[in-house]
C-alpha cells in the first residue's frame, strides 16, 4: 500500500520535474527542476532496496554536478527575446532528435514486451544477507575491477587535462609564505638610527 | 514504537505512519528547543570571551532572550524585494531549515534510539547536508542583488570544497568501523582503546583526521573562522541579506541545526557516541543520550570557542586550506587507514 503511494508520488514528480526541465522559460528554474527529478530518482531507487545507488545519486548528482551547473547557470545573462529567436534554425536538429528517441522508446517497449534476452540470469547471484553496499563493493572489485581501474584512469587524465588547459603562470603576483613570514625577526625589518637634527633618514 | 501502537488495535501500516511521526516530533520539538538554548549559549560563551554579559534581561539568566527574539520576529513583516524572484526566495529559507532537520533521522541517540536505522547513514548524512548549500545558492540567486549573489558563490564553491576532504575523512572511519550505519560505528568504538576509552579519536591513527574533521565542519557549516558567506565587512549579512522576519529567522534556526548536527557527528564519529568515554560498567548506568548530549555541548563549547578566538580567513586561504592542505592528506590517510587495516584485521 505505502510502497505504491510512494512510488506513484516519485515517478510522477520525476516525470512533471522532467517536463518542466525543458519548458520553464529560465534556465535556472530549468536546472533546480532537473535536481527535483534528481531527488525523486532517488527516491525510485529506495523502492527497488538499492539504497546505497540512491544515496550515490543525490552525493554525485545533486551535491556536486547540479551545483555546477547551476553555478554556470545562473552567472549567464539571460536574454529572453534571443533564446526565442533561435527557435527557428534548431527545430529541424531537435526534431530529428525527438524522433530518434521517439523510436528508442518504441523499441524499448516492444524488447520488453517481447522479454526474449534474460537480463537477470547475467547478474551473479548475491547472498540475500549482505546488504548491498557490501555487494557493490564484492562485485566492483573483484570481477569489474579493470572496468573500475579504467574509469578511474579516464577520471584521471579527463582532470588532468582540465587543469592543464586552465593552468597559466601569472606574472607579478605576490604569495603568500608563511615560513618566510615567520622566520622574520625585528632586526632583518627595523633599524635602529640615531640621526643628527636637521638630518634626514636614509631608507 | 510501532509494536506499542499497533497493541491499541490499530493496523500494522497505521501504526507504523504514527509511530514514524511522533518519533520525528519527538526529535523535531526538542531540537527546536535545543537550538534556542544553543543560540543563548553561543551568545554567552562569546560575550563571556570579549568580557561583555551578554544577553541578561529577559528571564533568569537572560535564559529567554532566544524565545524572546523568536516572538520579535514572528511579528514582523515579511519583506520580499520587488525585483526578487518570489517564489524561490520564499522556498530557499525552508529548504535550509527542512534540510538541518532531515539529517537528523538517522542520529542515534541511545543503543536502539534512532529513527530511521538504515545501514547508509552516514552516506545520507553526506547526501543530506550537500543539498544544504541550495538553500544558500537559490536564497543569493532570487534576492537579486549584488552582495547575496556573491555570498551564494562564495558559499557554493566552499561547501563543495570541504565536502570532499569530509568524504574522505569518514570513509577513514568508516573502514575502522565496517559499516555506513552511525549506531555500528558507535558500538564498534566500545573498549577500542586498550579496552578502557571507547572513542576513534584517541587511536593514533585517527586522531589527526579527528582534528581535520572538526575543523572541516567548521567549514561546512560555514562557522567563524569560515564564515566568509556572511562576512559583514565585504558582504553586508551575506545571503541574508535581503531577508527580514520569519524567513530570516528559518536561516537562523537551519544554520543553528546545522551546527549542533556538526557537533554530534564529532561525537558520534570521534568520541563513542552514547557510549560513556570509559568502559567501565557503572558509567553505564547513566542513559546514553546524557553521555551524547555531553558530548555534543563540549563540541559546541568549542565551536564557540573558535568564533570568540580566531579571525576570519581570506577567502584564498580559505580555498588553500580545503583544496592544497586537507584533501591531500585526508586521500594520504585513507590509503593509510586502509593499508593499516590490511595488514592487522585482513591478512
């Protein structure tokens, strides 16, 4: 009973806060309803007991990604009558892509109607009393570890890459060194003269 | 619980939903409590830091002067900018306040005393408070003006900062304990030192991410010497600026919430939770959630501490500190935690 409100609940919002992604007319609206659909993902995967991917979705997704983008988002100066104006000279590029996933749903569908390829016999059977945090962890580091290695490598140079097209030397900028600031003692900055009256100082 | 409501003839699903919101009453009504008294206490511990009184007029002790100023801006006017996008900066003070109260679900507060007791506690507890910067970004954003704008990115870009090194840290504790779930990693400190102290932070090994960690939460939840969203010199009251009465004061109580949450995490984490810091079978005889509480306002004392003591960070510094100083060493000490493990408890 409750597990049906719930999920009739979450999968509602996530497909009104999809829809609303792409027809609210600001861009920042637009994001804050993608984190909403977000959130109730999250809330769909709780359903299916895959507590430790629903957390794993709102960290990556919501915590960091979504931050990003809205970050960016709302730093753009957003012209409303240019946005219009483009409407025109993307419709064919957005047309053939909501035909392609037009029939990718269709396809999907039809494949799961059919149910011939028996996805759940590829999974390895995992004992009912280890939660799946445990089972996540048993599975991606042992018979997925050179996938999970892969990725991580790709994350790697994928950041690497971004700090060395950012990276610039500055000239003329004054750091701050603590050690050196410390190590200065009274007689490396001050002197002590006695100058005659009438004398200036030299500095 | 739900077994005492379900034996007054209710069914087992009603009495689940009951028993499921008194216990978030139960925890909501005293944290609200909790956070007026902290709010006095942080005032008087500064006040007594700078040798000022502090709040002394209404009530014996001052003790009312939170209620008081509750009342003051519950009667105001709620004042909402023309030029503000209304209906995010209304929902962005009830984002921060719903988000301080969601995290503490899954704290528990005695052996068996915990709302919601799933085995990724502590991941919803990072979830959670990474979702507390939207209330900050949305609230800098619908403001529509200058100073909130630049305290939102401010207190975007150092909130994700920390978070890393904050994930790194637990994931430190987390292998100590093998488990997401706070009451195992409680249970797991119970006699872990030489089988007298129960607490993570008095190991070697843990002690000085147990630092980094009170220190990072002092950046997470944006607290003196950090506070560098709200800074008064540069950024008028930050993102709050723009806000008045009621909404003003969901910021205020979600921050307080925050910060108190921060400390029982130190606890939990750290310092053995509810379980006594000696394990000694007396010292159990006084209930676990005084031993919490005692823990939790010893954090607080120090959170206060730093406020009065330290000056606030540039914000440079601030980034150097979370980027160029923790994160390498939290990443060092997960290897060395984990390496640790490998060769005591694994091989």
């Amino acid at each position: 009973m409750i597990q049906t409100i719930a999920f009739y609940l979450f999968a509602t919002l996530v497909i009104a806060s999809g829809a609303l992604t792409v027809f609210a007319r600001n861009p920042v609206h637009s994001v804050l309803w993608l984190i909403l659909a977000f959130f109730n993902a999250a809330g769909l995967m709780i359903l299916l007991g895959a507590e430790f991917i629903a957390m794993l979705l709102i960290i990556v997704y919501v915590g960091a990604v979504a931050v990003l983008f809205l970050f960016v988002v709302m730093m753009l100066d957003v012209d409303f009558a240019e946005l219009r104006a483009g409407f025109v000279r993307y419709l064919p590029l957005g047309a053939l892509l909501a035909i392609v996933l037009a029939v990718e749903i269709v396809f999907a569908i039809g494949a799961w109607s059919a149910g011939a390829i028996n996805m759940g016999a590829r999974i390895a059977p995992v004992a009912s009393d280890v939660s799946n945090t445990q089972a996540i962890g048993q599975l991606l580091y042992t018979r997925y570890i050179f996938l999970f290695e892969a990725a991580g490598i790709i994350l790697l140079v994928a950041m690497v890459g971004a700090i060395v097209l950012t990276h610039r030397k500055r000239g003329g900028v004054k750091p701050q060194d603590i050690g050196h600031q410390v190590r200065r003692r009274p007689e490396d900055a001050t002197r002590l003269t006695r100058p005659e009256s009438g004398q200036g100082v030299e500095l | 619980m739900t077994a005492w409501f379900a034996s007054w003839g209710l069914t087992y699903e009603a009495a689940w939903l009951v028993a499921t919101i008194v216990g978030i009453l139960a925890i909501a009504l005293p944290l609200m409590l909790a956070v007026a008294m902290i709010i006095y206490a942080d005032r008087k511990i500064w006040a007594a830091i700078a040798l000022r009184r502090g709040p002394n007029v209404v009530g014996p002790f001052g003790l009312l002067q939170s209620f008081a100023d509750g009342l003051k801006v519950f009667l105001q006017e709620t004042i909402i900018p023309s030029g503000a996008n209304r209906g995010l900066f209304l929902i962005a003070p009830i984002i921060t306040f719903t988000v301080a109260l969601m995290a503490w679900a899954v704290i528990p507060f005695q052996a068996g005393v915990v709302l919601a007791n799933i085995n990724v506690g502590l991941l919803y507890i990072l979830a959670i408070s990474s979702l507390g910067v939207y209330g900050v970004v949305i609230s800098g954003w619908a403001s529509n003006s200058k100073y909130p704008f630049f305290s939102a990115l401010r207190a975007a870009a150092q909130m994700i900062s920390y978070e890393v090194s904050i994930g790194f840290i637990l994931i430190s504790v987390v292998l100590y304990a093998g488990s997401f779930n706070l009451s195992v990693i409680t249970l797991a400190q119970k006699g872990n030192i030489l089988g007298i102290f129960s607490a993570n932070g008095l190991n070697p090994l843990l002690f000085p991410i147990s630092v980094m960690f009170l220190i990072s939460s002092m950046a997470e939840t944006a607290r003196a010497p950090f506070d560098l969203t709200e800074a008064e010199s540069e950024l008028v009251a930050g993102y709050q600026t723009e806000y008045s009465s009621m909404s003003f004061a969901l910021f205020w109580l979600g921050e307080y919430a925050n910060v108190i949450l921060m400390c029982a995490l130190n606890a939990i984490l750290f310092w053995g939770g509810w379980l006594p810091p000696v394990d000694w079978a007396p010292l159990y005889a006084v209930p676990g959630i005084i031993w919490l509480f005692a823990k939790i306002l010893l954090f607080f004392f120090i959170f206060s501490w730093v406020k009065a003591t330290v000056p606030r960070y540039r914000y440079d510094q601030l980034m150097r500190l979370g980027w160029k100083v923790f994160l390498p060493i939290s990443l060092f000490w997960v290897c060395l935690v984990s390496g640790w493990l490998m060769l005591t408890r694994y091989s």
